[in-house]
C-alpha cells in the first residue's frame, strides 16, 4: 500500500535553521539489453524528422532533422537504459506555502531496459491502445500496411516497445550475430520484477516533435509483495547507490483515486498519511538522455539565483519563493522562527519545466506533475516524473530566439499590454482618500509621468501580531477609501487609472464592520472552497490568519469571482493585482477529483485564466466588437498582473512580477536576484515582467538583523526597472521603516527623473510588448538570446541585459559602488553609444563606465534609429543636455 505523509508544520516556531535542500536523490542508470535490431536505422518522424538507431557502442537513439542529419536535437547514452520506473512512498513537509517533497521507503526500481521492437505506426492508432491489453505486434501490422498503401508521413510516428527489468543479477551473454549484423542479449533471470513500455515519438509541427512514455503494470502482484511489515522494501537499487539520498516520488496523474486519511497531530505539527489502496503501478519514471560537459541550461521558469543550471537538480513545484533563499544571515533567522520560511535556491513562484541548452537544444514536458531535472552529471540529463506515463516535447530551432518562439506557439503568449500602463509610473502605495490626494499633489509639482495609482489597501486594513495586513474580502473599505467612486473620477480626468489587489483567498469577515458582503461565507455556502478531509473548507494558515481557498475546478467558482471582478471595475478600477495561488495544500480535496500534487502545479494557471477570462468577456461588453470607444479608446483596457505560474501561464496572465524580494543588495533575494528572476522568466516564456521598485520585504530584528531599504537601493532599483517593461512601486511589508519615492524632495526628483528616462524609451516599449505578444520574446533579455556564440556571456547572471535588440544595461547593484565593469558583446556589427557621454565601444571589449547616481550605465547601438529616438526624447525631458 503505498502512502503520502504530508508533515504541516505551520505553527512550529523553533526549528532547524539549517534546512535540507530538495532534489537529493541517486542517479538511476542501468542496462540497455537489446532484442534483434539491425546495426544501423534510419525512421522517419513524420515528414520533416528522423529517428537514428546504431548499435555502436552497446546501442543508441538519435533524433534529427532530416536537413539537418548529424545534428542531434535528442540522443540517448550508448550502452544504458534510458527509461527506468520506481514504486515509493512520498513525504510533503509543507508550512505555510512551502514544500519540501522527498521519498520515504523506495519498493522497487527496475532500472534495466530491453528494446524489442522499432517501427512505425500510426499515432492515431497509438492513443486508441490499451498497454495493459496488447503489445508491439499490432503497430507492427499496422505499420506496414501504412507502408505499402503509401499513407500520410504527417500521420506515421515511431514506436519503440520492450521491458524495463529489476534484476540483482544477470547471466549475461553478448552475442554478434555477422549474418544477421544484429547484437542480442540473454533474458534476466525468470524470477526478476519487470514491465512492458512503450514510447510514440511523432511529429507536432514543422517545429516540434513529441514523445509519450507509457508503461504496463509489473509481472508480478505488488500489493501481494510488498505487503506485510513497512520494512520490507527494495533495497538492492540503494546499495549500489550507497551514500546517496533517495529522491520524492509522489502520485500520479489528474485522476481521483480512494484515499484512506491517517492524522496525528501535536501542538506543533500535524501528520496526515494518505493511503493509496491500488498498489498495482509504478508511481516514478525517469528519462535520461546524452548531454555535454560544455552545455549550458538555462529555462526552467522564473529562477531567481542561477542562470546557468548545469550541475545542478532542478525540482519543478510552485511554492513561496522564501525570505532570503540562502542570503545570510536572513535565512538562518526565517527558518529558525518559521519552517522553512527562508527558501533556498530552487524555490520560486513561478517554475516550468522547459530548458535551452547551449548547444540549441530544448525540451519541455506537458502535464502537471512533480518532477525533477537531474543535470548533476557531465554526459546526461535524468528527468525524474511522478506517475506512470510522461509526455513532452522536443524541439528544432538555430537559435535561442527561434527556441523560445517555438516553444511559445504552443504553450501561449501573452496579449499586448494596453498603452496606459506602459506610459508612466504606476504608483504603489497606501493610506486611503485623502493620503492618496496628498501624494498626487506632490508628483505633480515634480512632474512625473503617471499612468496609474496602485492602491493594494482599497480592502481595508487590520492589525495583527506581524503588523498591519489587509482585509482578504474583495470590496472597497469606505471608512478609508471615502469617497472612492469619486477619487476614480478625479484621477481620471488627469489620465491617470486606479489600480487594486485581490487573491484566490478569502478571510472570515467576523470581526470586521461596515462590509457589505462576507465572501468567505457566500463562498462557503455555495461549496466552492478547497475542502479538507472532513468535507468542511480547508482553513489554510497564511502569516497571522487562517483563510479559505476558491475551489477553481468547480464549475460555478469562476462565474462567481468574475462577478467580484466585476463590480470592482464598475467602480472605474482599471486594473489589479492577482496575487498568490502558490499554496495550494496537497491534501486538499477538490471538486473535479483530481490528484492535488500535481492539480497545485496546475491551479496557478487556473487562477490566471479566470482573471484572463473575464478582462476579455468585459472587454467585449464595454466596447463594441471591431470599435472603440470614442471617448476612452484603447485607453480603458483592463490589465492585471501576477506572480504565481506554471508552464501555459503566459496563454493567460498578461503581465508578471517578481513576488516579494527582499530589500538588499543580495544576490539570491535581494536586487541581484530580480535581474536574475527577470532574465530566466524571459528565456522561459515570461515575457512581460517586472519587479517591485525598492524590493518588497524588510525585516527588524536588532541588533543582529536589520533589512530596510535605504534610500540608495531605492535609487539604483529605480534606475534598474526604469528599462523593464512596467515601472511601478511598493512600499513594502513595512513602509514606515523604509525609503519611500515620496520620503522627500530628494527621492521625489529622483523619482521624477527615472519616470522620464522610462517614458523617453516608450515608443520602443510598445514595439517590444508587440513583440512578446507575437512571438513570446521577452522586453528584457539574457546576452546569450542574441549572442549565443560569444560564451563569455553564458555566465552572465545579473550583471548586465539587453532591453529587445537596440539598448544595454549595465546596472549598479552593489552598495557604493559608482562605476561597472560593463562587457560589449562578440557578434555585434555596430559599435556601443554610452547615452551620457556619447562614448563609443567595440565588441568583445571590456570598460569600467562612471555610473554615478541618477546616471545608469546604458548604451544604444551607433546609428541605430531605435538609439537615436531614445537619445532625442531624453534631451526633449530635460535629462540629456
């Protein structure tokens, strides 16, 4: 029977700052034995790919493209299985929207592989086969009628079949047959564990090619034998790993399955095990294919401390990205007060997993379940999946920029940003009607380009024991926000829209007076909420509250929020933040029956497309179809932004940040890590995107720890977001203690001059955002988009970024620091303009630039129109003289 333990450790207040790190695990390889294969074959992959066999070396597959023979966008490792499967218990240690996922006792792991069948089919045939009912006989049938009656080659896919064996010993004996020129190998003993698998491996697009790994159910009855004492486990697969941890592997698939819950609870931790009774399938499977000790890998989402993940495991789960992820001495501190609270390097908002390699190579799976990229090991990749089949896709392009184009036509891009919002500054900030009217009055009188005002207290606030927090019940608070409909109006007039904040989170409102509806109760009484094990709604400890979650796969919930939404925007809001959606609880139950494992990879997504959905729906009602309105035009569009995704979140969210860095210099959660989190989630699909100017959390825990935002990290992160693709504030979880744009006369002419730089490159901006809508190519890009060749760019992380083709940043990110060593690219036919001083620079050189403050080292390409423009409108500003 295998079980998932989740460990809450939600209201542990003293723990092990020296947290473990996920993704430890062995590295599973075994034996490729193979079954009657010629020496050489060639098959073709629909009409433009072919799939190459050679038994050098013990045996491998090769995919390429038919242009393009020798060029290898996939091989496997000669000699070595490259599909293994594992049955394991699975442990979730989980503590207010953090997880740590690892394996208990590991069952069985049948690591070696035979090939007994090549051919090719007919993939429609494929998806109609029932793997636990026939066997590779049928598709070789099938195939070659195809053959003869000379079929569509768009419609053939190859299939490959054979068994993957638990074995402790084997009679091996290698044979080269001269006549037949093919190598065979004697069976595995009779009494080893195996099962039959199959992989489809067909054409998508001119682009892509797609692969399916399915596999049957074990020779023998596992719950007859692994049953009995829990110690009885497979041990054999660790010895020969000895010293190394075992990895989680979790459930399987978006299907309902009975579940027996076991709860043991403490003061300070609750222990909830979830009893599979169907012990008849693999619940892990790893793919494993050849890689290169020069290749670099970059993707995986949002990361926020590497670029470059080669050497690395990579777990892909959406969670709290952490306090300090490693910067000291914050994350001893957060971990020590709150489990795992302070992150580590893996953790992030907004994971996916899809690489680029150096070598223009890239990949990515479909689906939601946990898996992890193992790229500990110089000549390979070991992709570990929950469940027992995994699909994904391979794909063709020359270069980065091709790579990301391909992979954002299938998962989605977003749609382009409405003009308001990429104008001026968005202005984040609190305090109500009459604070809000104040600070308007300042930035007037400093003439700053607004586009809006954020206003994320519009609920309403209240104290508790960490501070001041808001009220989660989606309506406006008129004892602070008096006179709101006419606020709207005022700033209207003046171009400039509202802004607000909801979440997929609702706060029982018992002590709250003056409201007009209590959400969590409708929601309650409709049932869409996250229900626990008892039927009732799954209060889920968020900070200093407890909070019941929307139920997104219940079919009325989105109707419901939509009418939240908008009555919000009937008010004149314009646009919001949609925050969090990271914390879905693993042992929640939800409406559509789904495995929670893998539906919490999912729900962001599901929380963006209900956001999506209803910004279009209203669209389409507020303005006629092919018309715009007279007075407001395309002025009136609604916008929202979040930070929480998955995979396909770019098909519906239309506008990124980056969660809540901390206020620092840091490199893993403070500025650094924001040009880090900007780039990656750019190569990843995430191309609009941006972060809160200042960094968001502070922390004061005298005399030892001490994180608030001065007013020079204010500056320089000013001058940084001024070239992203929205340049918007937050004051922070703690405003009182930091540096604000409105602190005083200093910071609001700072602020003022940063808005004009970012308005004086607008007319690119728009042309930019076009462009991620059309092709998924980010604002802000990595070096290596449009340098592959030069590798002294490979291992750049933050230290400088292109915004499209035509401008380089070099931004300051150190603390005192008035000058950066800025590198000018290998590959570029046109010299660097340094904006300030008209200095030229050559490509493939290095400089030490003078960036003091107010002053952000950038440089445009000599002659570019695009430079020109930005040069022209800067000295229109009054910035460049």
């Amino acid at each position: 029977m295998a079980t998932l333990k989740i460990t809450k450790k939600h209201h542990k207040h003293l723990n092990n700052p020296f947290t473990s790190s996920p993704g430890s695990g062995p590295h599973v390889q075994g034996k490729l034995l193979i079954k009657s294969l010629a020496s050489h074959e060639i098959y073709d992959v629909g009409a433009d790919f072919q799939l190459n066999w050679s038994s050098k070396d013990g045996g491998f597959f090769s995919l390429s493209y038919k242009s393009q023979p020798t060029r290898h966008l996939w091989s496997t490792i000669p000699g070595q299985a490259f599909v293994s499967a594992a049955v394991a218990e699975t442990e979730v240690e989980e503590s207010r929207g953090s997880f740590l996922v690892k394996d208990g006792d590991v069952h069985l792991v049948c690591n070696h592989q035979t090939i007994d069948y090549v051919g090719v089919v007919r993939k429609d045939e494929f998806f109609k086969f029932n793997p636990n009912e026939d066997d590779h006989r049928f598709f070789a049938t099938n195939a070659k009628t195809e053959e003869q009656s000379g079929g569509d080659q768009s419609s053939s896919a190859v299939m490959i079949t054979g068994k993957i064996i638990n074995s402790r010993k084997k009679n091996k004996k290698k044979v080269e047959n001269p006549k037949r020129n093919f190598y065979s190998e004697d069976k595995v003993e009779e009494s080893s564990v195996s099962a039959r698998y199959w992989i489809l491996i067909d054409q998508k697009n001119s682009n892509q090619i797609g692969f399916q790994v399915k596999l049957g159910k074990p020779n023998v009855e596992l719950q007859k034998r692994f049953s009995g004492s829990s110690n009885k486990v497979y041990k054999g697969f660790f010895r020969r790993m000895s010293g190394i941890r075992r990895r989680w592997v979790g459930r399987h698939g978006l299907v309902s399955r009975k579940r027996v819950s076991v709860t043991v609870s403490s003061s300070e931790e609750e222990n909830v095990i979830l009893k599979d009774e169907r012990l008849t399938k693999f619940n892990r499977i790893w793919l494993t294919h050849a890689s290169e000790k020069s290749e670099r890998f970059f993707g995986f989402g949002e990361q926020f401390s590497h670029m470059d993940f080669k050497g690395k495991k990579v777990p892909i789960f959406v969670q709290e990205q952490g306090i300090g992820r490693g910067d000291q001495p914050i994350t001893f501190a957060a971990n020590l007060v709150s489990y795992r609270a302070g992150g580590d390097w893996s953790t992030t908002y907004a994971p996916s997993p899809f690489y680029i390699t150096s070598k223009m190579r890239s990949l990515y799976l479909e689906g939601y379940n946990y898996s992890i990229f193992d790229l500990t090991k110089d000549d390979r990749v070991q992709i570990q999946v929950h469940g027992d089949t995994v699909q994904g896709r391979i794909l063709h392009g020359s270069s980065p920029t091709e790579l990301i184009e391909r992979f954002t036509e299938t998962i989605g891009r977003p749609p382009e940003l409405p003009e308001w919002i990429i104008s001026g500054a968005v202005v984040g900030m609190q305090g109500g009607t009459d604070t809000v009217r104040s600070v308007w009055k300042e930035l007037q009188s400093h003439d700053v380009p607004i586009s809006a005002f954020w206003l994320q207290d519009w609920v309403g606030q209240r104290e508790t024991v960490i501070g001041s927090q808001l009220w989660w019940n989606w309506e406006v608070d008129p004892s602070r926000y008096m006179g709101w409909q006419q606020l709207i109006k005022d700033l209207k007039t003046e171009n400039v829209k509202v802004m607000t904040y909801c979440n997929p989170c609702l706060a029982p409102m018992d002590s709250k007076p003056d409201i007009k509806r209590n959400l969590y109760e409708d929601a309650k009484k409709l049932e869409i909420l996250v229900k626990d094990k008892h039927g009732e709604p799954y209060m889920v400890p968020n900070t200093a509250f407890d909070v019941g979650m929307l139920d997104l796969t219940h079919p009325s919930t989105a109707s419901w929020f939509k009418q939240i939404l908008r009555d919000m925007v009937n008010d004149g809001v314009r646009g919001w933040m949609a925050d969090f959606g990271e914390g879905l609880p693993v042992d929640a139950y939800l409406y559509s029956g789904e495995d929670p494992v893998a539906a919490h990879n999912r729900y962001p997504e599901l929380w963006a497309k209900i956001n999506r959905e209803f910004v279009e729906e209203w669209q389409n009602t507020h303005v006629s179809k092919g018309q715009k309105d007279e007075e407001e035009g395309d002025d009136d569009t609604l916008v929202f932004f979040m930070r929480a995704g998955f995979r396909n979140s770019p098909r519906w969210a239309m506008l990124f940040w980056e969660g809540d860095q901390m206020v620092s210099w840091q490199a893993n959660d403070g500025i650094k890590s924001s040009v880090t989190g900007l780039l990656s989630g750019g190569i990843s699909g995430y191309a609009l995107n941006h972060s809160d100017i200042g960094g968001y959390c502070s922390v004061n825990l005298p005399p030892f720890i001490k994180y608030q935002r001065t007013e020079e990290l204010l500056f320089r992160w000013m001058e940084l977001n001024a070239f992203t693709t929205v340049f918007r504030t937050h004051e922070g979880n703690k405003p009182s203690g930091n540096h604000q744009f409105y602190t005083n006369h200093k910071t609001l002419s700072h602020f003022g001059r940063l808005a004009k730089i970012y308005e004086a490159w607008k007319f690119y901006r728009i042309q930019l955002v076009k462009e991620a809508s059309q092709k998924g190519l980010p604002v802000c890009r990595h070096l290596f988009l449009h340098y592959p060749e030069d590798e002294h760019v490979h291992g750049f992380k933050y230290e400088e970024f292109l915004v499209g083709t035509e401008i380089l940043v070099v931004p300051v990110l150190d603390k005192g620091k008035r000058n950066v060593k800025a590198y000018f690219p290998v590959g570029e036919s046109s010299s660097w303009k340094h904006i300030w001083t008209g200095n030229l620079y050559s490509r493939g050189t290095e400089a030490w630039v003078e960036a003091p403050l107010g002053h952000p080292a950038v440089f445009v390409k000599e002659g570019s129109l695009v430079g020109e423009t930005f040069l022209k409108n800067l000295q229109q500003h009054n910035i460049l003289l």
